[in-house]
C-alpha cells in the first residue's frame, strides 16, 4: 500500500488547549493487529486546524483525520490494507 496524504486547511486556529495526555503527539493505529499494513508520517504539529485526506492508491481506502496544529496532532498514521 501507498498512502497519500494532503492537508485540508481550515484557515483557523484552536480556541482550546490541547489534551495533556498527548504532549508529544498521536500515533494513531488502525490496523486492528492485521498484517498488511501501511503507514505514513504526518507533518507534525498541522499548520493550524484543518484536516489530513489520506488515500491509499492500492486499495482505494480513504480517510480523514483532524488536526488542530497543537502538540497533541496526529503524528503518523497506521492503516490495514482493505483488500486483506
């Protein structure tokens, strides 16, 4: 699997604080233990608020993830294969 990743900005910044739990980010895991697998760093912190549109360009598998361009972001992502 390939991801593409593109950001969708909002044009806005975060009016909260970001969740102290995270404070050097998400590596979030969809993969639900599967094997095939793909993976794909995102450009860490977001810009501002907005969104990442990620594709997979084997399986057709698309995904969104929001972003607020604070510590706890989203840093990279883990997805399993859709034809698996």
């Amino acid at each position: 699997m390939t991801l593409k990743v593109h950001w969708v900005d909002a044009n806005r910044t975060a009016r909260s604080k970001p969740d102290p739990r995270y404070p050097i980010g998400v590596d979030l895991d969809f993969s639900k233990g599967r094997v095939k697998v793909c993976t794909a760093p995102l450009p860490y912190p977001a810009p501002r608020c907005g969104c990442w549109l990620i594709k997979c360009d084997v399986c057709d598998q698309t995904v969104v993830i929001t972003a607020a361009g604070r510590i706890d972001d989203p840093r990279s992502i883990k997805l399993a294969c859709k034809l698996s």
